[in-house]
C-alpha cells in the first residue's frame, strides 16, 4: 500500500490580501503520523483547515484517498476533526455529541449505538457517557472530542494543537494515548502542533513550516540531526543549538571553520558538496554534541558562565570563542561558575549553513 | 499535642498565643451606621425615591373618586379605595368615536406586538447568524448597509412606505404595521445577533460542519440551543420597544386598529367633558403596565445576555 492518503498539490490561499499558503505541496502516505510543525501564526491550522474542507482554497488542488476533494463538503471528504478548544458542543450529552454527526447522516439507531460504544470503550468514557461537556475536566473533554472523530470511522484524522490547552501533566498523559490510538487503528493522521516534544515524539514524519511554507519534511531524528536549513535548525531541540558565524579556511590541506580566531577542524562533518575556502558559513552543534573535559581530537579552552542542574541533565552555559555555548551533560557532574574546562566537539554530529541562503552544506 | 507544646518552651508560646488571641479576629466589623453606609443608602434610597414617586402618585390617584381627586392632596394616601376608574379605563372611557376604554387598544397591541417580535426575530437571528458564520460574498457590504439603516431618522422614511404600503394594498391594515415594525427593528437586531453569534467559538462551528451538519441543522441545533438569553434580550427590547411605539402605529393604522399607546393619548387628551385624572392614571399604568411585567419576569435573563453580548462581543 503505497497509495498516499492525503496529497496537496501546488496549494495557495489568500485572505484578501494577505497570502498565508503558496503553492504548498504535500503528500500524506496511507496510515502516516504527519505532524505540522511550526511557530504561531505560520498557516498551519489554515492548511488543515483547506485539507478539511473548512476553507475554500484560492488555488490548487487536495486529494484524499486519491479522490479529488477539492471542491467537496468537510462532511464528504473522509475527515474527521479534533479542535484545540475540544468544540463540544454544550447543549449535549457526552452521548450526543458522540452521536450528532451520525444523526445528520441518518445513520440506523442501531448503528449509531454500536459505534458510540465502541468509540467510549477505546477512549475509556462510558462513565461519562450521560454528562455534559461543562461536567468534564478538559483531559475528559478532549477524549470526548477525539470520540467523536472516531465515530465517523473514517480514514484521515485532522488535530489541530489537541494538547495545548491541557496541564504538563496531561499533556503527556494524552499524547501517549493518542499515539496508542494510531497505532490500534492505524488510520492517518496530520497532527498541527507548535510543541516540538510532541512532534518529535509522535509523528512518523514531521513537516516544519514557516510562513506558509514547508521547510523540511522527514522523520525525527532526521530532522534533529540533519536540520535542511537554519530555521529548522533553531525550531528544533531545547535548548536550541548552537550557531557560531564563521568563514572556511584551508589550513594544511584541512578544512576548518574559524570563529573569531578559533579555528574548527571539520574533517568529520559529512559535507554534501565541496566547502569552498573563504565561504561565510553558521557552525550548529546541538548541546549535546560537546563534550567537556573528555579526549578528544581538538580541544578547545572554555570557562562555565552558569550552571543549570536539571536533574538527569545539566546544562552549562560557557563562554568560547567570544560567544556563549550551551552543553549538556549528565547530572552528576557538576561545574561551578568560573571553572576552566576543556571541550571538544563531534563534527559527525554538527550541521553548517551557508550564511547567506541559510541551507545546509 | 501537649507534649510537643512542652517540647518547644512552653512559657514563651504560651505567650504568643495570648497576645495573638487578643488582636483582631474573624470578620472585621463593620457598624451599620458608619458615614460611609449613610451616604451610599442614603443616595440610593434618594434615588428609588425619585423615580417612584411618580408612580406613587399616579397608583393612588387611580384608586380615588373624583371628589377626592378634586380636593388637589396629590400625595394623601386614598380615603376610600375605589376600583371604579381601572374599570372604567380598561372597559368604558371614551376615546373619540368610540367609548369601549383601552381594551380594544389593548389587544390592538397584542395583535401587533407578537407577531412583529416573532417575525422581526426570527429573522434578524438568521440574518446575525449567517452574517456571523457564513461569510458570504458582500456579506460586510450587506452588513454595513444594514448599519446605515439603523442611523435614518425613522420620520425620513415614514412617508415612502407609506406609498409603499399603499400600493401592496396593506396601507391601513395590522400586517402593514407589522411589516413596518419587523423591517425597523432589523437593523439593531441583527447587529446584536451578529456579534452574539460572532462571540460563540468559531470551532463550534467548524466541528459541525465536519459532523456534516448544513445551515439550518447547525442554525436549530447548535446556535439556537446557545443563545436563550441573547435572544430574551432582543424579545425585550422588540416587546417594549413595539408596545410603546405611538408614531408607527398612528401613522400606519386605522383608528379601529390603533394600538393601546395611541389610544391613551386619546382618552388622556380628549377634550369634551371633565378631565378624570383618575381614570387616566389608571389608563396610563394600564398601558405601562406589559413592558413592566416584561422586564421584571426576565430581568435576571436580560442582564445576563447583555452582559454575555457586551463582554464576548
Ligand atoms: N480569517 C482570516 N482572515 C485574515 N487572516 C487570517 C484569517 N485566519 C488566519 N489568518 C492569518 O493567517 C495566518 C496563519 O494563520 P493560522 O491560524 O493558520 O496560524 P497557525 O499556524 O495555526 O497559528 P497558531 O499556532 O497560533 O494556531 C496568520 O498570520 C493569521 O493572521
Ligand atoms: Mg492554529
């Protein structure tokens, strides 16, 4: 089953005008984790929003199942849809809301009941099945929300940012679920998101946007690790990684990136075209990457500035090369503010930007 | 417990506790009669004042005979309680022509008031509704039109429907009037629905059309069952606004149509015979007397869709 699922060809959508999505083009595999990431205000609830079927698309075209939808009712389109503020509608029971839409479409009674019962039992609400929504805490109603995309047993199901009214705690306790749901039905889902752990927890693949367009779109760790562009760089990881502004140098027939007088060796970086000398390019090392105190090829003198002990993590924030750099290390070992350290970095793992398109080299 | 007590040097917690339970305690008092409550009840209990007075007097007026009335003691309680005017207003007062009393204007008004509310809100809601929900092509257009309406002067456009009336043959006749007070109240009635609808969350909306709700099932299931006291606000304004409406009512009916305000100008202003002030009061609380009734069975409602209309919207 290689079909895609959903598919958005060369879509663009203006408000007036204002042009929030151009020429957008993505493909959805059959039974996929999509999570669109991005900052706010980037078009991602518009893009789901023209996938639904809630927004009519200025240009282009949406298939879902290979069908053409583009001109099709939200109700027609095989969608169902989970909404950052649950949606329930507050008149109606847990049941009703569960049953509303079956009930428009005329479905038989029996059916309708069958297909409640089945949602409440995956979500575990049958308890709540008689209650209003203003009776529910907000983790409750979300399941209620989610049930009610399920009823419609469809093969696309549309989240946007489900979590992100929710306490830390339920958060988590949530996204579990819904990644156990995925993996029981096993149907699609474009999950819209502007947390990054979320993304990076649940999707198969993730598609970061900003300002309208896609600007990466592949599994986690490529994303973490093999960052396409600056943007997507920053976006992901917290702390976010660390950019060094520099030039290309050949020194003895090595490649090094000079920072400030400080150069970088750079024969472990795995370049995917040739790295010119005199190229101004940004140096990205994840905190993680550095090592302190450790052998290592190239050692590079630098002074803790402060230390944040974050219980299995502690973070350190030095001074290097003129800049501030952040390193991640295990909580045990403890820096006091001022120490002189020794670090040494894994280039296999770093990204270098070309500073004026910002792309990967 | 004692014994921890002791533990921790008893004698100088023994001490604190005394000084501590000597300081202020509980609810701090507040004497009934500090200047402050002076002046706030007192202004208030001014005010009531004020505002009743009127309605003191017209009260026992209408409950006193004719020669009581004359003796001038406008605030004197009645001597002797008579009911005699409050019939006489309701069933046999004289208002030009005729002199069956208010009652036939009574359900003149009736007759005009329900349906004008029921159709002019019944409308407007679904105008405010797709204007909210259903962004059509030159919905603002519409919606700013409608807006402008609501400035014009209502005696601009008094004479125009008159022809207008006149030539559908409905010049004269109760469905004219309540055309008329239907297409007036659109305006401010649409603009309330309109940004009532507007506040509800738009999701709400969204989730029920993926559930493939349309227009109307979302309209009577989903925004109807949301919006009691948004639309117990427009029937108030609709039922006292129409009730009490004199200018529409005398220009656009008959006098065997006149509704309940027109005729108490008549009976009020008559000029033949004596002037029997109470029987008059009596005509005036009588026609006062729905709009009150209105307000104070669903005053709590009222306030609370004003409140919802004006925080949300
Ligand atoms: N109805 C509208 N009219 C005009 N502009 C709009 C409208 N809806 C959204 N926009 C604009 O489109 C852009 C994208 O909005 P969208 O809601 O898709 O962002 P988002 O990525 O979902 O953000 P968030 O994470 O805050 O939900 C925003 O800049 C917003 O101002
Ligand atoms: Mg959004």
């Amino acid at each position: 089953m290689t079909i895609n699922s959903v598919s958005v060809r060369d879509l663009s959508l203006s408000f007036g005008a204002v042009t929030v999505l151009e020429t957008l083009n993505l493909d959805v595999k059959d039974g996929e984790f999509l999570v669109l990431l991005g900052s706010s205000g980037c078009g991602k609830s518009t893009l789901l929003n023209c996938i639904a079927g809630l927004l009519d698309v200025s240009e282009g075209q949406i298939f879902i199942k290979d069908k053409n939808v583009t001109w099709e009712e939200p109700k027609d389109r095989g969608i169902g849809m989970v909404f950052q503020s649950y949606a329930l509608y507050p008149q109606m029971t847990v049941e009703g809301n569960l049953s509303f839409g079956l009930k428009v479409a005329k479905l038989p009674q029996a059916e309708i009941d069958k297909r409640v019962a089945r949602a409440s039992e995956i979500l575990q609400i049958q308890p709540l099945l008689k209650r209003k929504p203003s009776e529910l805490s907000g983790g409750q109603r979300q399941r209620v929300a989610i049930g009610r995309a399920l009823v419609r047993d469809v093969d696309v199901f549309l989240f946007d940012e489900p979590l992100s009214n929710l306490d830390a705690k339920l958060r988590s306790e949530l996204r579990v679920e819904i990644k156990r749901l995925h993996q029981s039905l096993k149907n699609t889902m474009i999950y819209v998101t502007h947390d990054q752990i979320e993304a990076l927890t649940l999707a198969d693949r993730i598609a970061v946007m900003k300002s309208g367009v896609i600007q990466q779109l592949a599994d986690p760790m490529t994303i973490y690790n093999m960052p396409e562009n600056l943007f997507v760089a920053g976006f992901i990881g917290s702390p976010s990684m660390n950019f060094f502004r520099g030039e290309i140098k050949d020194k003895g027939g090595r490649k090094v990136i000079e920072i400030n007088g400080v150069d970088f060796a750079m024969d472990a970086y795995p370049a995917r075209g040739p790295m010119e000398a005199g190229r101004k390019v940004v140096l990205g090392v994840r905190p993680e990457h550095v090592k302190v105190d450790e052998p290592g090829e190239e050692i590079h003198d630098a002074i803790v500035d402060i230390e944040e002990p974050m219980g299995a993590d502690n973070l350190l924030w030095l001074k290097l090369a003129g800049q501030t750099i952040s390193v991640r290390i295990a909580g045990a070992r403890r820096y006091a503010p001022g120490r002189a350290v020794k670090l040494s970095f894994d280039m296999s793992m770093a990204s270098v930007f070309d500073a004026v398109t910002e792309n990967r080299v | 417990m004692a014994e921890v007590v002791t533990l921790n040097n008893p004698s100088a917690k023994a001490g604190t506790v005394t000084k501590l339970a000597a300081g202020p305690k509980g609810k701090k008092p507040r004497p009934m009669l500090s200047p402050r409550n002076i002046m706030i009840y007192g202004a208030l209990i001014f005010a009531a004042a004020y505002y009743l007075l009127p309605l003191y007097v017209m009260v026992v007026t209408s409950l006193k005979g004719m020669p009581e009335v004359r003796l001038g003691n406008i605030f004197s309680p009645p001597l002797e309680i008579t009911f005699e005017p409050w019939v006489k207003a309701w069933s046999s007062a004289c208002t030009g022509l005729n002199c069956d009393g208010l009652s036939r204007g009574f359900w003149n008004s009736v007759r005009i008031t329900i349906p004008s509310t029921i159709v002019s809100i019944a409308i407007a809601s679904i105008n405010g509704y797709a204007l909210a929900n259903w962004r059509f092509k030159g919905a603002d257009l519409f919606f700013t039109i409608l807006i402008v309406g609501a400035f014009i002067p209502y005696q601009v456009m008094i004479y125009p429907i008159v022809i207008v009336l006149r030539e559908m043959g409905l010049y004269g006749s109760l469905t004219g009037l309540i055309i008329v007070h239907s297409i007036f109240g659109m305006p401010i009635l649409t603009l309330l629905f309109r940004n009532y609808f507007s506040s509800l969350p738009e999701e709400l909306f969204k989730a029920a059309r993926v559930d493939g709700a349309g227009f109307w099932t979302i309209y009577f299931k989903i925004m109807l069952p949301m919006s009691l006291p948004i639309f117990v606000v427009a029937m108030i304004l609709q039922i006292t606004g129409i009730w009490n409406d004199f200018l529409l009512g005398v220009v656009f009916t008959r006098p065997e149509y006149y509704p309940m305000t027109v005729q108490l100008n008549n009976i009020v202003n008559s000029v033949q015979g004596v002037k029997e002030y109470n029987v008059n009061m009596a005509a005036t609380i009588l026609t006062g007397a729905v709009p009150l009734i209105v307000y104070f069975v669903s005053g709590r409602l009222f306030v609370r869709g004003i409140a919802a209309g004006a925080v949300k919207g």
